[in-house]
C-alpha cells in the first residue's frame, strides 16, 4: 500500500503543480514574474486607483515601459516631470499606456492602427474617446508604437496574459502628443506655426476638440511668401482656416481619407482628396507625411499652400512637388517666413497652457531633447531579451519537473 500511496501524493503534488503554473497569473503576479518590469511595477502600484482599476479590468491592453525605458527618461521632454515628481503629469502617462480591449500582436499589419487610450482629461487630450497610440508591424515583424512628436517605441515583447488582458513590453516611454504650437519645431513646420500666431489664433488650434490640419511645410510657404507677407491678418486666417477640418466625433486619420473622400474646412469650403501613384493628395497639395499625432487631433504634412478660391484638384503625380497655386515668390531672404511672429521661447507642453508661456510642465524649452526615434530615424529592430526568454524558463522549469517526476515513477514500477 505504501507505494501505490505514495506514488498517488506524487503524481497529485505533480498536477497541482503544473496547474499552478499553467494558470493565467493576475496583473500583480505578471508585474512581479517579470523583473524587466520592476520599475514599472512600482511606478504603477504608487498610483493606487490606476492599479485597482487595471486589477479588476477585463480586456485591457497595457503598453509596459521596461526597465531600459525609465533609463532613458532624463534625456526625454519627459524627464522634469519624473524629476519634481508632478503627479498630475505622471498619472496622464499611465492613463496613456492604457489602451481598452485586448489588441495582440495578431491584431496589427502594415497599417497604423489609431487605438483609444485610458487619457482622455481634458488638460491633455482633446479627442473624443481619448487620445490614440498608433501600432504598426514593420518589416521584420517588429513592432512599433508611435505617438506625441513622432517618437516611437518599439515592442521587444508581447502578449505577456493576465487574468485581465495582455501586456506589451516597449523599450521607450509612450509620449502623450502635443499641441500644435508645441509640435509645429518638431516637424519642420516653423513657419506654419508662425502663420497660426500672426493670425491670432494659437488658442483655437490648440485647445479646439477633433481637429485635422494639412500643414504646408516651410519650403511651400517660402515659395508664395510675397503673397501671404501682403495679406491682411482676417485674409491670412481665411487661409489658414481651409488648411483644418473640424469634424464631430471625427479626426482625419489617413485611412479615413480613401479616394474620393470630400470634406469641408473650418472656412467653409471643401477639400477633395485623391489617390494616385501611392500618394494621396488634398486638392493639388501631395501629403508628404501622414498622422503626426495632436492633442487635439492629427496633423498632415503637405507640399503646396492650398487656395479656396481654387479647389478643383489639379496635381501631377509625376512630380516631386506641385505648381504653387497662390501667386507669389520667394523673398530670397535667409529667414523663414513668419517666423519672426513666433514666441522667443518656444516651449513643448504636456498641458495646455498658453503657448507662449516659457515654464511648461515638462520643463523644456527651445531644442528637443529626446531619446526615442522621430519619423526619420532608423528603427532598432534588434528583440532585447527580457520578460518574455524568463516566462520561457519557467515554462521549461515546470516541463522538467514534471518529467523528473514521471521518470521517478517509472523507477518505482
């Protein structure tokens, strides 16, 4: 009897373990299985209601910042805000890497997937159902997360489960997007920003709910600056105003903008959007860069200042960049135009104060200073190892257990 007694406690402590270890862990578990995630874990369990809310959520996806990523916060916009401790910013960033439903890496292609997040305070985000990450699956089956002034995160390890959902580990902090004025340095777009202040109307573009802008790079505000440098500052608004899309519950992402797509300006007049040679272009302007990330919206980098009294398409695809369609020349002078209409401290925020207001929450002004990847830049594609090789070793650990195990029965018999 002894034996058969003994083997029946072996083989019962064997599948209780191996039930143990195959059971989905809760978040708390996760967070502490996977030392990649310490600091986050930490971070995380200071802010008690996002904790207790994300233990008790099903179907959430969290976008986990690796210990490698809070290495990299003193060189980010984000390093004041970590530095004086400003609670009101830190919990808007958690709220950010929060996104509702379970999104694995299944779910994403060569698209940018724009996905709702848990920010939607209004002192950060004005875009209805709250301010979007945008996921994409690159060559080489990486992925990658780009958010506010263009940075992008890299996923090195995905579909960590929970009991509540599924966790992607990213090796850089998740940039909650920017004002325009706040953004316009960033990418190029000085002058347009200088556009928006001498028309006296930064307040409107920044703070407005669910706005699309087609912004003219510098080069194509050089190209007529002879005729918007005579413009009154009511003309210049009507210009600038059919560069935007205010739409109810709607925020241009590209593709919500397929071929033949028609939508009317804050000026009144409507824009048509076309598809042609893999570009797509907004009347006779081609867009250079799609879906920069706003607080209150997205922004479209284009090739031409746009003309509502000339709204027929009117483009060549064959080339580089359109015909003007506004008269004019350029100056030939150094400066970019209307830049001199800009504040002299030109401030990233990650609130919305007023943009000529040098303090700002994260504390930085002028250059930006940042870590993580803008549009231009090559991706790292290298996996880090991390969480998921650790998860790998348990599983292994517990596979050998139970094998020991079964081959001590086999001894026995």
């Amino acid at each position: 009897m002894r034996p058969t007694f003994f083997i029946t406690s072996l083989l019962l402590a064997a599948t209780t373990w191996a039930q143990d270890q195959s059971r989905t862990p809760d978040l708390t578990e996760l967070l502490n299985s996977n030392k990649n995630l310490s600091q986050f874990s930490t971070l995380l369990q200071s802010y008690g209601d996002i904790y207790a809310n994300l233990s008790f959520q099903q179907d959430v996806t969290i976008y986990a910042p690796s210990n490698e990523a809070f290495e990299k916060i003193p060189y980010q916009v984000l390093g004041p805000a970590f530095e004086t401790n400003n609670t009101d910013i830190i919990r808007a960033l958690l709220q950010y890497h929060v996104v509702p439903g379970l999104h694995p890496s299944t779910s994403f292609n060569g698209s940018f997937s724009f996905l709702p997040t848990w920010l939607n305070n209004e002192t950060y985000s004005n875009v209805t159902g709250g301010q979007v990450v945008a996921g994409v699956q690159q060559a080489g089956n990486v992925w990658v997360v780009v958010t506010g002034l263009g940075s992008r995160s890299t996923v090195t390890t995905m579909d960590l489960k929970f009991t509540g959902g599924i966790v992607h580990v990213i090796d850089t902090f998740l940039i909650p997007p920017q004002p325009f004025t706040a953004s316009a340095n960033q990418f190029n777009l000085s002058s347009a920003a200088g556009v928006v202040f001498t028309a006296g109307l930064p307040t409107y573009i920044d703070t407005t709910d669910d706005l699309t802008f087609f912004v003219p790079n510098n080069a194509a505000l050089q190209r007529v600056e002879s005729s918007l440098s005579t413009m009154s500052t009511d003309d210049l608004a009507e210009i600038l105003s059919y560069h935007v899309v205010s739409g109810s519950n709607f925020v241009g992402y590209s593709g919500n903008l397929p071929n033949g797509t028609i939508l009317k300006t804050l000026q009144g007049t409507e824009l048509e959007f076309s598809f042609s040679s893999n570009s797509i272009f907004v009347n006779s302007a081609r867009i250079l860069q799609q879906d920069l990330l706003l607080s209150n919206g997205v922004l479209h980098v284009i090739d031409n200042v746009l003309d509502y009294n000339s709204t027929t398409p009117n483009f060549n695809p064959e080339l580089g960049t359109q015909v003007p369609i506004l008269p004019g020349t350029a100056t030939g002078e150094n400066t970019l135009p209307f830049t001199t209409y800009l504040p002299t401290s030109t401030s990233v925020l990650f609130s919305l104060a007023s943009p000529t207001d040098a303090s700002t929450a994260f504390g930085a002004t002028g250059t930006y200073r940042t870590a993580s990847s803008t549009y231009g830049r090559a991706l790292e594609t290298s996996r880090k190892k991390g969480a998921g090789e650790r998860v790998e070793m348990r599983s292994a650990s517990v596979g050998a257990i139970v094998g020991a195990l079964v081959w001590g029965l086999i001894e026995l018999f």
